[in-house]
C-alpha cells in the first residue's frame, strides 16, 4: 500500500482551478481499483491519498499523473507502508 501526501505550491485558486480535473482523476483511480481512499489535510495545505500499487515505480507513476502534480499547483511524496494491524473489516489492507 502507498500513501501519496500532496503538498499545494500554488495559491489556493490555482489549486481550485484544477479541482474538476483531480476529483475526475480520483474518481477514475478508484474505479480502477487503484486509490482506497482521499481527503484534505487540515489546515488545507494539501491532502492525502491512500492507493494500492503492484510496485514503487507504479505508484509514482500513478501520483505524478494526478492533475495537482501535472498541472504544477502541488509535489507529492510516495510513501511505502506496510501495515502490521488494521482493525476488524480492513483485512484487505494488509498485504
């Protein structure tokens, strides 16, 4: 499992700009069985992304295609994380 944290770059209306574009992403990745689950950060900095990846190399590629990163208002950081518990009903995040 990977964690991609974002962190914004641009002001907030550039970032909002791109808003559609990366809820559409989101929305498709997950379709795709690929992202688990995505929220803000608070203070609203940037956010976080929980996917699923067969490889590093996969999962990078998966977060630079995000339309934040693309686009230039936001980096992201890939995250590795291999979870040793998950509580009852999250067995599937286990690898």
């Amino acid at each position: 499992m990977f964690v991609f944290s974002l962190k914004y770059t641009a002001p907030l209306e550039d970032v909002d700009a791109l808003m559609s574009d990366h809820v559409a992403w989101l929305k498709a990745q997950h379709e795709a069985g690929h992202l688990i689950a995505w929220g803000r950060k608070v203070p609203r900095e940037g956010g976080l992304i929980m996917a699923h990846a067969p490889d590093r190399e996969t999962a990078e590629e998966l977060a630079a295609s995000d339309p934040f990163v693309k686009g230039g208002v936001a980096t992201v950081e890939v995250i590795e994380f291999s979870p040793s518990f998950v509580a009852p009903g999250l067995e599937g995040l286990q690898g």
